[in-house]
C-alpha cells in the first residue's frame, strides 16, 4: 500500500507541475526578436477595487493660469491604458523640486535634479510624466531615452531641452519604449488645455486606485494665489526625500530660490513622515512649478505675511496628497496616525514613529482589528530610539492602554478592540523623556498587498 501511494502521489505531482509550466507559458511574454527596441504593449489589466479609505470623489482644482495639460494613451506598457501626461509651462515659470536618495535613482530622476536652477528664467517649461515603466536601472539606454523624450518635446512645443522634466514610474529594469512616448506628443500638444489637471492625474496612476488632487487659495498683495497639486503612489512608500510622483502648480510670483526653500522645509513633515511598506522607490520626485501669472504682488521675504500664508497652504496641499497616498496603500482597509510624544530629541522621534509605523506585527494586528498593544511596545524598543520601560504610555484613541511600564489597571479589552473598527485609527506613544514630538500616517497590511505584488508585472 505504502509503494502504491507513493506512485499515486507522483503521478498527481507530476500532473500538477505540468499544469503550472503551461500556465507559465501562455503567460510569459512574447520573445524580443534581434534589433527590436521592445514588446508589444500587454492588454491592460483588469483594475484593483477602489480604496475604502478613497476620498469621495476628485477635488474641483482651481486652474493655475501659465499651465495646460493633456493625456494620452501611448501604449508604454498596456493597450488602452492612459499613461503619459505633458504639462506645458508658461515662459518665466520657476521650479522647485525634491527627489528620492535612493542610491539606484531613475535616470530621469537624475536628469531632473542636474536641470534645477536656482536662477530666474525667461524661457517655457514643460513636465512629461510616464507610468507603466520606471525607465530606471537602465544602464545608458535609461538616460538616452530622457534625452529623446526631452528633445521631441522641446522641438515640439519650442522650449529649451533643458526645460524639459520627465519622471517615469512602472516597472524596474525593462528598457523604456520612448518611441512611442514620442509618437504620442503631436496628439499631446494639440489638446493641451488648462482643464486637463484630472486627466493627468490619472494618466500617472500605476497600482494606484484613485487620482489623487488637493488645492489651496490665499490671498496675496493685490490678488488671489491658486496652489493645485496632483499625486501618485500605492506602493513602495516610504519617501527620503519626498515622494513617489507629485505635481505641484501655483500662479504665485516667487523666485526659484526661493520656491526651493520653502519646498525642502515642507517636505520633512509631509511626505518624509508617510509609510505604506518601508521601501523607498528609484523614481520619487516631486516638482513645484510657478507660473507668476497670479495679479498678486511677488513674494519676495519669507517674513511677510503673505509669504507665511502662502508657505502654509503649500504644506496643506503637500500634507493632503501625502494622506491620500496612505489612504491608497495597497492593499490597505485602515488609516493610522502616529503621534509620538515625549521624546529626547527630534531624530528619536521620528525613529519611533517610523519603527511602530513600519512594524508588520503592528500592521497586521491593525488589519485583523486586534488591540495587541504590546507590539507598538515591542517597535519602540527596537527603534534605537532612548526609551525607559517605566515612563512609556500607550494610547489607542483616547484609551490609556499601558502605563508606567505595565498595562493599565483600568484597561478594557471590549473597548479597545471596539475602537479598533473603525477605519481611521490614532495611536499615541508618550516617551516620557523630553519634548520632542513628530507624526505620521501609514496604513495597514492586509493580504490584498501581497495579491498585489505578487501579480505586479503579470
């Protein structure tokens, strides 16, 4: 009996792995032949469910005056997909920008940061965004089709190559098809039009659920400033620098110099304090483009006034399409705040929030609706950050959970675990050692990010 089972048990084996290399044949991609620059895009994929933690629908952006915008469906990756966006830029505009630290940066991430100017410029500008591929980890082939791109554009809206930004965002390590980026611009450059913000907005989505926008006003000396913003990023988040893809525009008058300034000192509260899985992307870039076409005076010096309201409103809309990404988490069911208190310094703060924001045990825990605050314990105490077990509390919401290094005599499974349904969660850790304090905003890990990545280039 004992040999018959075993051969039966073969025989199903060996069916079953048949099975599977046939599966993995009809899906693999057709082969490349000699000479041919790239495969045929793929049919597009069948969309991922909108977040449950989505916005109701997209903001009404105000229009920046000095901006147009159009998208088109190149076929980078897949058929029928928009997946490239141009903003064109009017002469004069100033830009302002941030990018990853990754140490294997995007080539066009590192022409990006070569082009910014702290110098006024007379000259138009314009923004090419791709998704569907990363065009990073590229070798030379990466950065000639930057320059492809950025000379089509030039040549076609007549502005200098050298004012011309891309970002591309996908998948790692495939040669980028710049070809037909380029065949896509004469139908870009003919529907460019001041409206077109939403459509952009979707055009650089990847695993991304929903477009992702958020605008300010203020008003200036002598007229109303516009900020509008637009964002991607699903995954692979946790910024050095700022974040997947943002696009930010505003009408206001402001030097490069200083439109740069007040971009760096925003982004270590937005955009470096968000999280989905820890990973920091090759290609993240964010960009701050004014137009000056705002009737409001220049702004000038950081200390007036309206420099100040302008520099909160920029952090508003930076800290709104920070939020929305963590909302796209993938895979994500829960929006979690992190508020750390208490701590010795700025740096053991933020290495605090960052250790219980990226913790898995914390996540899923979070995911299964499980009170288990003994895990935010466990993060602290692996953050290298200076803690003392006696002078450590724990809040879930208003809920004192643990206190003076022991659980709370008053605390209650029932409500804490209650409290743990609902779909924006606050969990609040005081030190006890200092002043220093920082937030951030992650989301949970659910099994829908492992269905996620597990099929990302399928």
């Amino acid at each position: 009996m004992a040999g018959k089972d075993w051969k039966s048990r073969a025989k199903a084996l060996k069916k079953k792995l048949k099975k599977l290399k046939d599966q993995v044949e009809a899906q693999a991609s057709p082969p490349v032949a000699a000479g041919a620059v790239c495969a045929p895009a793929a049919a597009a994929k069948k969309a991922h469910p909108v977040s449950p933690l989505a916005p109701a629908a997209f903001p009404d952006l105000p229009e920046i005056a000095g901006v147009d915008f159009a998208a088109a469906a190149a076929g980078v990756r897949y058929k029928g997909r928009t997946d490239v966006m141009l903003a064109r830029l009017a002469p004069g505009t100033a830009i302002a920008g941030a990018f990853t630290r990754s140490s294997t940066r995007a080539a066009c991430v590192l022409d990006a940061q070569a082009k910014l100017s702290p110098k006024d410029s007379t000259e138009g500008a314009a923004i090419l965004v791709n998704s569907g591929n990363a065009n990073a980890f590229t070798g030379a082939a990466g950065q000639a089709s930057v320059d492809a791109i950025a000379k089509a554009v030039s040549e076609k809206l007549g502005l200098p190559a050298a004012r011309v930004f891309t970002s591309s965002t996908g998948v790692i390590g495939e040669p980028l098809p710049h070809e037909k980026i380029v065949e896509a611009l004469d139908g870009l450059s003919t529907t460019l039009d001041a409206k077109g913000i939403t459509a952009a907005a979707r055009a650089i989505m990847t695993t991304d659920t929903f477009p992702k926008g958020a605008s300010a006003t203020l008003q200036g000396e002598g007229g109303e400033i516009r900020i509008s913003g637009i964002a991607k990023g699903s995954g692979m988040i946790a910024p050095d620098m700022a974040t997947m893809l943002v696009y930010i525009f505003t009408d206001a008058k402001i030097a490069p110099a200083l439109l740069q300034k007040m971009l760096s000192r925003q982004v270590d509260e937005t955009f470096n304090c968000i999280t989905v899985d820890s990973d920091t992307s090759t290609s993240d870039a964010l960009i701050l483009a004014a137009t000056g076409k705002s009737p409001a005076a220049p702004i000038t010096d950081m200390r007036s006034k309206v420099a100040k309201d302008f520099d909160a409103a920029l952090k508003s809309v930076m800290l709104d399409l920070a939020k929305q990404v963590v909302r796209d988490g993938e895979g994500a069911s829960k929006f979690i705040e992190i508020r750390v208190t208490g701590a010795a310094d700025a740096q053991d703060a933020h290495r605090v929030a960052m250790a219980i924001a990226n913790s898995p045990l914390v996540k899923t825990a979070i995911a299964g609706e499980d009170a288990n605050w003994g895990r935010v314990v466990m993060a602290v105490g692996k953050s290298g950050a200076k803690a003392d077990r006696d002078l450590l509390s724990i809040r879930f919401g208003d809920i004192l959970v643990a206190e003076k290094g022991w659980r709370n005599p008053k605390y209650s499974e029932a409500e804490t675990s209650a409290y743990m349904k609902n779909d924006d969660l606050v969990l609040s850790v005081d030190l006890g050692l200092g002043s220093a304090s920082r937030t951030v905003w992650t989301c949970d890990l659910t099994h829908g990010y492992i269905d996620i990545n597990a099929d990302y280039r399928s």
